[in-house]
C-alpha cells in the first residue's frame, strides 16, 4: 500500500480498499497511537 503523504481519508480508503466506515476509525486508532498525525486542513501523515 502506498499513499501521498499528507493523505485525506478518501486516498486511505482506495488505498486499503475499505469503506470509509472502516477507514475512518482506523485512522482515529492511528492517530491516537500516535503513528499519523492529523493537520489542520484534515490530511494525515505518518509520523
């Protein structure tokens, strides 16, 4: 899997091939655990 950096959620989803039901938690998770981190303008990037 490979994604832009900063990604949106959308790229994400594609990416993992997932819902955005899904995706979005799981980036929630991601932030949370500190391995993305979400911008300002709502594009994460990887730590």
């Amino acid at each position: 899997m490979t994604l832009p950096q900063p990604f949106t959620v959308s790229e994400a989803r594609r990416a993992l091939d997932t819902t955005r039901r899904a995706a979005v938690p799981l980036l929630e998770l991601l932030d949370a655990r500190g391995i993305t981190v979400q911008g300002a303008d709502s594009r994460r990037h990887l730590r």
